[in-house]
C-alpha cells in the first residue's frame, strides 16, 4: 500500500486527481485501483473530446 500512495503523491504533483478508487480489479481480484484523471487549469482533458 505504501508504493500506491506514492505513485498517488507523485501523479498528484504533475497534475492528475482521483476520480475513482475500487478495492476489486476488473476480474474481481482483491487487489485495490486507484483511477486519476489529468486536469490542468481547470480543464479535465480526458473528458474534453
């Protein structure tokens, strides 16, 4: 868990947010996800198009 808060801090400071964390991967394996999205000035660009 420690790696994960890691990646978290550091995705963080260039910009990226979580928007959604599961505790289950898509086959319904224990293992947790974190989903970030990047957002700069405001914008959100994966949700621009």
């Amino acid at each position: 868990m420690n790696k994960i808060l890691k990646l978290k801090v550091f995705y963080e400071h260039l910009g990226f947010h979580v928007y959604k964390r599961s505790e289950y991967d898509e086959q319904g394996n224990p293992y947790p996800l974190v989903y970030m999205k990047l957002d700069i000035n405001g914008n959100d660009l994966l949700n621009q198009y």
